[in-house]
C-alpha cells in the first residue's frame, strides 16, 4: 500500500508540477511579448545582467535550508523550521547589502550609471523572500504542491499585471523591477497565509543550526557552482555583446530552457522527495524504478525539444519583429543542448542519499566543462561559437555522468541511446521534411 500511495503522490505531484510550470511558461510568454513591444530591448539586456547578479548572490549563500527540510528527519519539527527560517531571514539582509554594494562596480563594468539605482532598489526581494513561510519547504517534502503551484501562479500574475500597467503608462526598465517587488512581496504573504500549520517565530537551536549546516555545506559549494551552468553565460556574452544582442540571446535561452526549467522542477519537487523516501533502498533496488521514472520523462519531454530544434527559427519569425531574428538560430543550438541533457539525467539520487559531497563534484566537473566549451567556442568561432559551446557542453559532460551512474548500478545505456540517438534521427528527418516540403 505504501507504494502505491507514493506512486500517486508522484503522478499528483508531477501532473500539478508540469501544469503549474506550463501555466507560468504560458503566462511568462504571453507578458513577453507584450512587453517587447512596449520596452526596447536594451531594457531586457539590463535587467538579464541584474537578475543575473541577484540569482548569483542567492546561490552564493546557499546553504541548502530548503533541500535541509525535505531529507531531514525532523524536517516537520517546529525548533528545525523556526531556526530555519531565522537563518533564513539574516541572509536575506546579507544578500541586499551584497547587492547595494555590487550596484557601483557593475555599473562601471558595463558602462550603465543606472544600475548604481536599480541594483540595490532590485535587491530588495532578497529581504522580501528571506520572510517566506518554511511552509514552502514542508508542503515540498510531502508532495503537497497543488497549494506551491497556486501561490506561485497568483505571484507570477500580480508580476505581470503591475509590470504590463507600468509599462503602458511609463516605458522604462522600473517597470521590471516593480513587478519583482511586487511579485516577491505576494508570495511571501501568500505562504504564511495558506501554509500557515507550523508559524514561524524567530529561533534558535544550535543543533538544529549544526544539521543544516552538516548537510548543506556542499550544497553551498555546489550552488555556487552551479551558477556559472545556468547563468554565467549571461554576463560573460553580456561583456562580449551588445546589450540589444544579449536581449536577444534571453527570448532564445528562456524558450530553449522550457523544457529544462520544467525537469529541475520535477527533479526538485517530486523526484527528490521521492528518492528521499526510498533512500532505505540500495541502488540495485530502486535501478527498475529509475528506469520507469526516466521513460515516462523523455516520452513528454523530448518532443517539444524536437519542434524547437527544427522549426526555432520560424517560431522566432512568427512571434517576434526583425529586431529579435537572430534568436531563431540561437533557439535551435540551444534546444539541442538541452535535448542531450534531457537523454540522460536520471536527477538526485545521490542527495536523497545523504551524499552531498558526490552531488557537489559532479557540479563542479560540470562547471568546468561548461567555461571551458564556452570560451573554447568563443575563440575559434565567436559569436556563434560561444552558444554552440553552451549547447554541446552537456554532451560532453555525459561520460562523466555514466561512470558515477555505473558505480550505483544505475546506468540504463539503451535509454541513452534512444535519448541521443533517436533525437537525432528524429531532427534530421524533420529538418529534410521540412527543406524539401515547406
């Protein structure tokens, strides 16, 4: 009977993670292309560079707090929770004041006075966010994502709704951050509203302190290296480009990343609370499991990463003005990266297993192939080379995956190669249908 229940707890969870992140994808579009049109694309080049800095100074200080709640075992302990939550609100105040001293060396870095301003204004929704509900985390842990998916939908369409109204009364880049503000300040009341079971209070338990601190020290390693896969090549091509190309290059990474976005989710929302509860399993048992979780991933995800490789370019075309035309080449390299990765992650199972330190090495060999095929590309092709670098690092960063994932028993090479290889067969199928018939 438990597993049963558990396999319900993971379709529930997966069908409210993947609606809930379409319906933001949807929402998120939909204001974009709005937006583009009322805001001039160096606007979005700015604020790429500002979100940028505040992801990167979010992960920087990552201590794992969230991923703490979920593994542990007094994950659902007030003391836990409320120390928690204080550690949580101090690094919210540390991250603005990191913030507000960044504003003046970015501004010279990328010749922009304005971001002296708008740094530190932008920064603020690291003090909104530190008084998140730890409710947030425990609903996480027992799969009760139905409620995290509204709040995070009705934050998102309040971001919208103040950003759109800004813009269409007073076109600037503040129109942005208002609607970040605004976004942030929604979801923190939110949570303490509906996931109001265990209310938080300021605490503090030194081994509550100690156990975070335990777990989350390679996390803390891993998400500072982690930065530079899912957010580096911003800043770096924003040095090297244009600010109107580098607004370019976010229409092509934020659609190219759909898919991606929407497996971290799964990845974090329902697999990692799963593995969790599986983590008395050896790895030889939950290999079957891992085979049944990753085929019913790629049989949803793959497709749509098909459609982008092949028809980028005229989905570029058909949403966006000639300003934006060189996003469909960038859509379609960058799809393909993303298909690769997509082939082959089983997600974290060496977390759930109390193995940090491995999950922080693989990050860091990730890391480095990722600077390196980057700035390789960068050297011998430019441009274009740089996002051919960003797409094919995944590739190569597969053998290194397949040597852990043999170690725990868990490689499945016939799912690999029907990832890889039938993705491929597909794509060129579809790019000569396409040549010779449209």
């Amino acid at each position: 009977m438990p597993s049963i229940s558990l396999k319900k707890q993971a379709v529930r969870g997966t069908a409210w993670t993947v609606a809930g992140y379409g319906t933001s994808q949807i929402l998120r579009f939909g204001s974009n292309l709005v937006l583009t049109r009322l805001l001039v694309p160096e606007y979005f080049g700015l604020m790429a560079i500002i979100n940028v800095l505040l992801i990167g100074l979010s992960l920087f200080s990552d201590i794992g707090i969230g991923s703490s709640i979920i593994q542990n075992k007094r994950g659902d302990d007030p003391t836990f929770l409320n120390t928690a939550w204080t550690i949580q609100i101090f690094r919210g105040f540390v991250l603005w004041i990191c913030a507000c001293i960044c504003g003046l060396p970015f501004a010279r870095l990328y010749g922009e006075t304005q971001l002296i301003w708008i740094i530190p204004v932008s920064g603020l929704t690291a003090i909104i966010s530190g008084f998140n509900s730890t409710g947030l985390f425990t609903a996480n842990r027992h799969m009760k994502l139905s409620v995290l998916t509204l709040i995070e939908l009705g934050s998102q369409t309040v971001t919208i709704l103040v950003m759109v109204t800004w813009a269409l009364f007073f076109p600037s880049i503040w129109a942005l951050v208002a609607g970040g503000l605004t976004g942030a300040l929604m979801k923190m009341i939110s949570s303490h509203l509906w996931l109001a079971d265990i209310p938080n209070r300021l605490t503090w338990n030194q081994e509550s302190f100690k156990s975070i601190i335990h777990f989350g020290r390679w996390i803390f390693v891993s998400t500072v290296l982690g930065f530079f896969i899912g957010h580096a090549d911003k800043l770096i091509l924003g040095k090297f480009l244009s600010l109107s190309d580098l607004g370019v290059y976010s229409i092509a990474s934020m659609m190219s990343k759909l898919m991606e976005k929407i497996y971290d989710k799964i990845s974090h929302q329902v697999l990692f609370p799963i593995y969790s509860k599986l983590n008395h399993l050896s790895p030889q048992q939950l290999r079957q499991k891992v085979k049944k979780i990753r085929t019913s991933l790629m049989m949803f995800l793959l497709p749509p990463l098909w459609c982008l490789v092949i028809f980028g370019s005229d989905i570029i075309n058909l949403l966006y003005d000639s300003r934006y035309q060189d996003a469909g080449w960038m859509l379609q390299v960058l799809s393909a990266g993303v298909l690769f990765l997509i082939s082959y992650s089983i997600g974290p199972f060496h977390l759930a297993y109390g193995n940090s330190f491995l999950f922080m090495k693989l990050v860091a060999t990730r890391s480095f192939i990722f600077l390196a095929a980057m700035f390789l590309g960068g050297f011998f092709a430019g441009k274009v080379g740089l996002i051919c670098g960003i797409a094919i690092s995944n590739l190569i960063f597969y053998p290194i995956e397949v040597s852990v994932y043999r170690r725990f028993s868990l490689w499945i090479p016939q799912l690999d190669a029907l990832g890889i290889l039938g993705s491929g067969a597909v794509i060129a199928t579809g790019l000569w249908f396409k040549h010779v018939f449209i």
